[in-house]
C-alpha cells in the first residue's frame, strides 16, 4: 500500500469552525490509486467514510469520528482544447476552488470567476453544487469522476448536463 493511513488525528485545525475531535484513521491520497486504497481499506475493515474537503460546510462533533477521514489532495489540472474554440479543464477533487480560478485565469479561460474567495475544493464544490446567486458549478460542469459510498468504489465517469 502506497497509502499512508494516520491513527486518532485532530479534526479541529481541518475545518473552517475549529470543531471536532479526533478521526480514528485518516488519509490524504495524492492519486486516484491511493484513493482506491483508502477505499479498499474501508471495506476491508468494515469502516464508515467521510470525505473531508476543505471543511468550510461542516460543524464536526467533539466525539470525532470511528471510520476513515479521506482528505483528497488530488491537486493536478489540465486542459484539452476542443474543435470549437472552447476548453475543457480537468480539475482533482482536492483542488481548492480559488486555485482553479487563478489557473484558469492565467491561461485566459473564464467564466468561473463568480466563485472567488467562496471556500470550497473542487470535490466538495461538485458535490454540494457551489452557487453564487444565480451562478451554479453544474452549469460548467462536463463530467466528473465519483465513487459508491456503499460499495466504496470508484465508478468512472458521471456525465452531468446543466441546465
């Protein structure tokens, strides 16, 4: 195992609130395989997950949590460049929302500059679907690589169409 899987890690300097106790085990996979992993070790000793981005949506309890902590830290971005003149970026789930805004910026591709300063990585951002009034990160979302919570596995990929 490539992962590297701590025991009883503080929660309170991993959230926007400061709250929470300890997780039992937690891990920060840097690739799609580690996080494979970190699934892999969640099935194989019976273990609740929960997928920890930036932290700025969740109060975490004082008791901490008895299962896997997952810390994506999936940081890569790139680009593909389309027959019509657009530009279909690829974002890792542990990219934080301000980051891929100030990449896609500096290679002079816009439109997702209503979501500054909003704290939120990519992951959690396609999770919840980030918004900003009537701006809504499904509207420039192509596709997106999930996993089954319940089977804890990777289904690739979830094709989504905005409205």
């Amino acid at each position: 195992m490539n992962l590297k899987i701590h025991t009883n890690v503080p929660l309170k300097d991993k959230n926007w609130f400061k709250t929470g106790g300890s997780a039992r085990y937690f891990c920060k996979p840097t690739t799609a395989q580690q996080f494979q992993e970190a699934l892999t070790f969640a099935k194989n000793n019976n273990l609740a997950m929960f997928i920890l981005g930036q932290g700025a949506n969740i109060v975490i309890s004082d008791a901490g949590f008895e299962g896997l902590v997952i810390r994506p830290q999936l940081n890569s971005i790139s680009y593909q460049e389309q027959a019509d003149n657009t530009v279909l970026v690829t974002a890792g789930a542990g990219v934080t929302m301000d980051q891929l805004i100030q990449e896609t910026l500096n290679n002079n591709i816009t439109g997702l500059e209503d979501f500054s300063a909003i704290p939120s990585s990519v992951g959690g951002a396609v999770y919840i679907n980030l918004h900003y009034f009537d701006k809504l990160i499904s509207q420039f979302l192509v596709s997106a690589e999930i996993f089954n919570i319940k089977f804890k596995a990777i289904r690739l990929p979830r094709k989504f169409k905005s409205n």
